[in-house]
C-alpha cells in the first residue's frame, strides 16, 4: 500500500519545490496542531529508527513546523504589544517581552 502524503516520511527528495510543499503544506496548522506534530517529529528524530532519508524529510518537515509555531507566537508577541501601546503613543518602559523595566517604576 503506498504511503499518504500526510505521512512526513512520504516527504520528497530536498528540492525548492518539495521545500515549498512542505511550508505550503503546514500554512494552515494552529499552534497547538503544529507544536504537537513537532514533538512527534523530534521523537522520532531523536529514536534514531529512520533511514537517512526519511530522517531529512522528518528534518525537513521539522524546520517548517517550527517555523509556524514561530509564526503564530510572534503573532500573538505583536497582538499583546498592540493592546498595550497607549494610542497614540509608544509602549516606553516596556521591554520587547513585554515587562515593563524596573527603573521606569521607581
């Protein structure tokens, strides 16, 4: 039985085009989908039980979510900075995490 294009081991060969199928394939992942896939993803790597091939295209797979969790995450980072910038003005005291300084309070 052939394998489903879902499966990551299924991944073609490293090419820009797999490359974007890859991201493209992942584009629509909400964090939590994306962040549980990669822990899959990474306990397999790590398992060691894959062929050097499917482990590039768990890698493959790997960097993409990664970078939709990255994704999603500075998202929310924009978002939480967005709502405490007083309008019109800029957030000063605030760190780019979002604490406000300690010398800005006393």
């Amino acid at each position: 039985m052939p394998k489903t294009t879902t499966d990551p081991r299924s991944a073609p060969a490293p090419d820009d085009a797999a490359a974007g199928s890859v991201h493209a394939d992942v584009s629509g992942l909400t964090y939590e989908q994306a962040r549980d896939e990669l822990v899959t993803v990474v306990s397999r790597l790590e398992a060691g039980a894959e062929s050097l091939e499917d482990s590039l295209a768990l890698w493959e797979r790997g960097e993409a979510l990664a970078a939709r969790c990255q994704e999603w995450l500075d998202g929310a980072r924009e978002r939480l900075a967005a709502v405490r910038e007083p309008a019109g003005g800029s957030a000063r005291g605030v760190s780019q995490a979002g604490v406000q300084d300690e010398e800005e309070t006393r």
